[in-house]
C-alpha cells in the first residue's frame, strides 16, 4: 500500500507550476518600502484560490467488480495537489463517501487485495456525481462473495498470503454468508463444509468432527484465542463474527498441543471501520413440521451493529454491537434466552495508521432448558451389546410436544483484551495480542436415562422412562497472550523471503463443585408419550462445594520460513515449532520438535498444485507408567498429515475450484493395559500405539455463471478408521481394529445458490437454494470396542433449504428462509434408542433490516 501511495506522490503536482518550496510556509519579512502594486498583484493571484477555497464537494459511490458484485473493504485514498489526502474504506455495500472536497484536481487510487488497483484524476466540483469504480481481478478465493479473505487467512496461519497460494484445505464462510443463511452457531454452517461434521446442537455441540476426528473445545478460536468454547455444553456463536475460518488439518505449529490432527475453528470478530455504518435486524420465525405448528414455538432477535469514526476524527473507530434473542426450540417448554453484546475501539497511532491499538470488550449469557431435541424409541435398540445396531424405527419416536428433561443451564461469558500491530517499515509486521476469557456455567436439570436391565425393561414394555438429576457449577477464567513479528527480504524482484518469530501463551483457571453427599438415584418415571409423571420430581441433590482452582500453563513458540522463487513461481514453506503443558502441581508436559513444510507451483496466474506436511502433538501425563514400572518415559503423541492438490481460480469467468488429497493418522497414542495386566509396581501400564488413520478427498467449487447468480458445492469422500492397536490384555474395550470412526460420513455434498435480480422488472429480488446429502454414519462419541460392538447407525438423510430475498431500496432489506424445507427427520446423535437427538424439523425464518 505505501508503494501505491509513493506512485500517488510522484504524479501529483503543485497547481500553477509552483514550486514546492511555495507550497511550505515561510516567514516574510516586509519592508516599508513594499508597494502597493506588489501587494496589490499578490492579492490578485490570492484571490481565485482563496474564492476556491471556498467551495467544497463530496465524493460518493460505489466499489464493484466486473461481474457487479460490490466490493467490500477497498481502500480509496484521495490526494491533492497540495499533497493533502484523505482516505476512506467501502462499506458492506461497497459504498464509500468523503465530505468536505475543496474543489479542484485531485488523484483518486482505490487498491484491494486480490484485485488490481488503479488510479485515475478527477476534478472535484460542487455537484459532483456518484462514481462506479470497477476493480479487476487477480485471483479469486475460495469464497465467491466478494471479502477481504486475507485477513483470516493471515490471523489463522500468521503469516499474510491469499487463499490461493495457502497450501491447505480451507473454507471461510464471512458475515455476509452468516446473515444470508441464518447461521446463528458454527454448528449451523458444518453442513456445508467438506470434511467436517457436527456432534451435537444441543449439549456437547462444543466438540466437532473433522477429517474422523473428535476436536476438543480449545479447537474453536476467537481471534486465535482459546477460552470461548468449553465443558460440555453449546457450540461457539456467530453473533459478532466477521468471517468463521474452518480449516483441516492439524495447527500444532502455531496453537500448541491438540488431542486430534482433525483440524480446527477460528472464529474472526468485527472489529471498527473507518466508515460510518449502522445496521439493525429484526427476526422472527417458528418451526412447521414434525407435528409442531408454525405458531407454537415462536423465536425473534435483534440484531444492532454499528461501526464509524468517532467524531470527526480519522484516527479513532469505533465498533458496537448487541444481540437480544428470545429462541423457541421445537421441543417443547424449551426457550433458550440469548444475550450478546461486544465493543471495541481502534486507535491509529500515527497519521498514516503503521501503528494501531484496538482494545474491545464481550459478554454473553445464554439460558438454555434442557431436552432439546432429544426424542426416544423404544423399540430401537436399547443396548451397544445386543446385536442390534439399526435402523432406527421412526414409527414409535416420542413426540416433540413431550419434554423428557427439566431444568437447564446457564453460561455467562465475558472477554476483554487488545490487539496491537505495528508496521514501522513496508517489510516489517509486529503483532502483540491479549484476551481475558471467562466462562462461568450453572446447571440444574434432570435427564432420562434408561441403562439398567430393568430400566431397559420398563421403558419397553410400559413406555416410561426414569429421570437423573445433575447439578453442577464450573469457574473458567483464561489469560491468552499471542505475539509474532516478520520479516520480508527482496533483494531481487525474482526472489523474496519472509521469515516469521511468533509464541503463543496460555493461563488456564478452572475451578469446580463437589458434592457434599452420596448422589441421588433416578426418579419420578414419566410416559415419553403422554408426559404423565407417576411421582412429582424431586430436587434431593446434595449441596455443592467449591474446589480449589486449578491451574496449567501452555506455551509455543515457533519459527516460520517462506520464500518465493521466480516472481512467485514456486513458494516453499517451512516451520518448526516447540511447546509445554505444565498443570499445577504435576511435571511439565513436554512436547516435540513440531515441523511444518509446504510447497505452492503457480502453473499460471488461474492453476497452482500444493502439497503439505503438517503436525500437532500432545504431551504424555508423566505419571503414566510403562511395563517395566518407570514414568515420564512416553513421547508426546504425534498427529501427522499429508496432503496435496490444486486450486483453480478463472477470474473473468468468476470460478475458483480446490482439490484436496489428504492422509492423517495418529502415532505414540498411550493405550493402557487390562484390568489384571499389571506391572511390577502392581499398575496398570500403558504402552504407545497408533490409534487413528483417516484418508480422503474433498473438492469444493464456487463459480458464478452469469452475472446474478453465485454457487457454492462441496463434495467429500472420508475413509477414517480406528486401528485397534494396544496391549493384547485390553483388547476388551480397546477399538475394534479397522472399525469405522463415529460421526464420519463416508461420502457427503453440499450446494448452495443464490440468485439476485441486478436490473429490469424484477430488481431487488432474490432467491437461494440449498442442497445436503450425508451418508449413514455411527452415532456414537467413540470407538466401537468388543463390549459395546454396536451402536447404532444413524441413516443416511436429505435436507433442502430455500431463502427469498427482496431489497428494497439502499437501506431496508428484506429475507424468509425455510430449512430443512421438506421436513426430513434428521437423527444427530444417539447411542441408544433411549438418547436420541434430532436436527430441527422445517424452520421458517423472517428477518428485515435496516441500514442507515
């Protein structure tokens, strides 16, 4: 950018071919001698510019591409011949404006990445008409909507690139997409991703599967940062989001320690604009299907955003907003009350915005009842050791107007902290960042549960189920600190390198109940059919009692190569990381050596083939013993991953396409020994094994075949595995060999198309459509083992979701969207007949907007 703007400097010129020199203010010394001719002719060439002056206009319009689509985030920068500059950046509606022109010439250069910038000299005057500025591409993204995709990509993998030359399978669906689809939770936008699936929308959506992998809460980022998603309850919300980066693959190099290579969620917030913008949303809906009338179970939200300079200021942003949401869920008596509200200011530093400070500020609280979803069927398999595995019969579902549960629960979280970054030279990135993450949870409730052989029994035969009660409270409180800085060498126009120091660190607090007495039984038997209780429930649960907190530290530091060969030709990529886990109290956790490799050929500007290596690790416990009876002896174990393909981007015809091949596997897992298999200290030991292996492909595409329309496929093929490997004494409970991973379907696909009407009769209208198809796959949250060999396989299922757009005029805007339009029952998750969870039935939802 301060190249552009250099070029900027030299073309612009003085007015009247003065020279610089008259352009600075100089003290003059007047003589009583000075006539009054003299004086009288400066006054005249004063005179036109002072009544120039004088008169000022506005600079208006709108930032587009070749195909129409406006253009989010281009920078226009506007300069004077007296070198005076204001800059400005395009809204969501790649609209710009600039106040308070004085007339006359002026150099225009708007610059985006990913599109050729431009320049062009205007005359300023009064009544100066809106401009359309049209941007080339250079590349396209991953994401057909137009966005600026290099800044998740840079605060996902550090390191500034495009979508196009990152050597990884990578989907970033942005705030655009959010809205356009309803997504409210990561979890809604799974089903469009490749290779990645959900684990539950209810209680345990904080884990997802990637590439047969169960990822853990601390896979899901906000900003890089862990903390935001944890303990057993909800998937992380997209309210306040800018762009989801949903990449797979491990991230061991850059985040420290991961149980699973499967891959990892960060989610980018908005942060402030440098153009004032104001947007509020009202939604309302209900669910029409599955027994459940539209009316019935009513939802609506508000949505506020707003973003601007403060005052007149062109160094101080600001960025504020709030979510007020009242959301029925199709179960019945299950009304989740969401809250969410963020702020955040940016600072420049410095005149030219090298350096910028941005302090922010998030609280969430979400109530949520329990039994969400949760549907029974008696006669679907009871047991993981019956022999009996599926399908499940739908004839006998309990019915969504019967709520099995009781209770709820309630997560308040708040964050605060700071990013930094500075750019003292051109070549030179420095990036300081800090958040405070807490999480407190509350929960009371009451489950079925139906586990025992006579439990089994009743449920079967007399349609009841029992009740358990739960009750807990957990303290989270996490201090992050992420800090990298690069470098880039050119010496050569033919070459360049960038190298990159960065570490993260991570202070984790979690503190939890006890009970102060023996746990209570189940109780108070309820028909799931009819909801008739034979006893009231009773709230019989011993008080509870704080524990002590306690604390881990988790730190890595890392080192990051990458050069470009031939003017961007070829671009090889290396990375080794280092990293510990010290819980409190206990030895330290050492990791390994980390390393990362990569390589991009650019075939052309439209064809680049990849391949990449990339690790994660996971420290052993050093209490762990082996046979022989010694401990902390065991490795880390290793999460390694292969992959190759291409991406194709054909700008003109706006079609990008990536091609992945991929293999991953698990190494030096610690797989303990049978119950009687002891070592010479008289314990259980535990040995390394390789525990998983998973292999596939995945192709997503996004095109836009005539101007008004944009689609988005994606198709996956996943052969994910557990090997079965460990102690011949364990081969009881240990993973049935080449048994398939749960929640990991073989073949999957996905279509989403959007149409807008650009011009003519109908302008204004538009229309999407949505198409998912997933392949059967277990239900269950782990291995098939011996003892429990059949879970139950939950079928294969067709969803078909649809939306209607109209646009007003520039500021109201309107949208219906129907998922799941044609009412499939979908099952999520389930072990068992007696704990299944289903996805929503068809949801209907309307939203209108306003932008100011």
């Amino acid at each position: 950018m301060r190249k552009l703007f250099h070029s900027i400097d030299l073309f612009a010129t003085l007015p009247h071919g003065v020279p610089p020199s008259r352009a600075r203010l100089m003290p003059v010394r007047y003589t009583a001698a000075l006539s009054a001719t003299v004086l009288v002719m400066v006054l005249m060439w004063l005179s036109p510019s002072m009544q120039a002056q004088s008169l000022t206009g506005s600079l208006q319009g709108t930032v587009t591409d070749q195909a129409g689509a406006v253009i989010q985030g281009a920078r226009i920068a506007l300069r004077s011949a007296s070198q005076t500059a204001q800059e400005t950046v395009s809204d969501g509606q790649g609209q710009f404006k600039l106040n308070n022109l004085p007339v006359g010439e002026y150099t225009l250069a708007i610059e985006k990445k990913g599109f050729q910038s431009r320049q062009q000299t205007i005359a300023m005057a009064p009544d100066f008409a809106p401009l359309t500025l049209t941007l080339t591409p250079e590349n396209l993204s991953e994401v057909v909507l137009v966005t600026d995709n290099s800044i998740a990509v840079e605060s996902t993998f550090k390191l500034e690139t495009s979508i196009h030359e990152t050597p990884r399978a990578v989907t970033i669906i942005d705030s655009t997409r959010i809205r356009e689809q309803n997504f409210r939770f990561v979890n809604d936008a799974f089903a469009y991703v490749p290779g990645v699936a959900v684990n539950s929308y209810r209680t345990g959506g904080y884990h997802f599967y990637a590439r047969g992998y169960r990822m853990l809460p601390d896979d899901t980022r906000v900003d890089g940062f862990a903390g935001v998603n944890a303990g057993g309850r909800y998937g992380a919300t997209l309210f306040g989001v800018e762009q989801a980066v949903l990449l797979r693959g491990p991230a061991g190099l850059l985040y420290g320690s991961s149980g699973a290579p499967g891959g990892m969620i960060n989610l980018i917030t908005k942060k402030p604009q440098p153009v004032q913008t104001t947007r509020i949303d009202l939604r309302a809906g209900g669910f029409a299907g599955n027994g459940v009338g539209l009316t019935e179970r009513g939802f609506g939200g508000l949505d506020f955003d707003t973003t601007g300079p403060i005052g007149k200021s062109d160094r101080v942003f600001y960025r504020a907003l709030f979510t007020i949401e009242n959301m029925n869920y199709f179960t019945n008596n299950v009304l989740d009350r969401n809250r969410y509200a963020q702020g955040s200011l940016t600072f420049k530093l410095d005149q030219e915005g090298r350096y910028t400070l941005t302090p922010m500020f998030q609280w969430t609280r979400f109530n949520r009842p329990a039994g969400g979803g949760i549907v029974i069927s008696p006669s679907t398999s009871l047991s993981t050791n019956d022999k009996i595995s599926g399908p499940v019969n739908r004839q006998d579902l309990s019915p969504l107007d019967v709520n099995l549960s009781f209770g709820g629960g309630v997560d308040e979280g708040r964050q605060a902290g700071f990013d930094f970054r500075a750019v003292p030279i051109p070549a030179l990135r420095i990036n300081l960042g800090y958040r405070f993450i807490g999480l407190d949870t509350s929960i009371d409730q009451f489950a079925p549960v139906a586990s025992t052989p006579t439990q089994i029994e009743i449920l079967k035969k007399q349609n009841l189920v029992q009740r358990q009660q739960t009750k807990s409270e957990t303290d989270r409180l996490y201090h992050n600190f992420d800090f990298n800085t690069a470098y880039e060498f050119q010496p050569t126009s033919w070459w360049k390198n960038t190298v990159q120091v960065g570490g993260y660190a991570r202070l984790s607090r979690t503190r939890t109940t006890t009970n102060a007495g023996p746990l209570p039984g189940p109780q108070s038997f309820i028909n799931i059919y009819t909801g008739q209780e034979t006893t009231p429930l009773v709230d019989n649960y011993p008080d509870l009692k704080w524990a002590d907190f306690i604390d881990t530290t988790f730190w890595n530091t890392y080192v990051q190569n990458r050069a470009a060969l031939a003017n961007g030709k070829v671009i090889f990529s290396f990375g080794l990381g280092y990293g510990q886990n010290h819980p409190s109290g206990q030895p330290v956790r050492k990791g390994d050596l980390t390393p990362n490799l990569s390589v991009v050929y650019n075939l052309d500007r439209q064809l680049a083939f990849f391949f990449s290596y990339a690790t994660s690790y996971n420290p052993a416990d050093p209490n762990s013993e082996d046979v022989r009876g010694n401990r902390n002896t065991f490795d880390p174990s290793i999460g390694r991953n292969y992959e190759f393909g291409a991406k194709y981007d054909l700008p003109s015809r706006r079609a990008s396409a990536t091609l992945s091949f991929f293999h991953n596997e698990v190494t030096n897992a610690l797989v303990q020994s049978g119950p009687n298999d002891l070592n010479p200290n008289g314990n259980r030991f535990f040995v390394q094994a390789g525990s998983r292996r998973a292999r596939g492909v995945e192709l997503s595409t996004e095109f836009q075949p005539i101007r008004d329309l944009r689609v988005t496929a994606a198709v996956s093929y996943l052969d994910a595995i557990y090997t079965g490997e460990g102690p011949a004494s364990a081969a009881a409970t240990n993973a049935i060999p080449g048994s398939r991973a749960e929640k990991s379907p073989k073949w999957s696909y996905s279509v989403w198309s959007r149409y807008d009407r650009s011009e003519g009769k109908f302008h204004g209208f538009g229309a999407g459509l949505g198409l998912i198809w997933q392949d059967e796959r277990l239900g269950s949250n782990g291995a098939r083992t011996p003892t429990a060999p059949d879970p139950l396989v939950l079928p294969a299922f067709t969803r078909l979701d649809a939306a209607l757009f109209y646009r007003l005029n520039e500021h109201v805007d309107f949208a219906l969207n129907f998922e799941n339009l044609t009412d499939r029952v979908i099952f999520v998750n389930g072990t068992v007949g007696s704990g299944l969870e289903i996805a929503p039935p068809r949801t209907v939802s309307f939203r209108m907007g306003y932008r100011f």
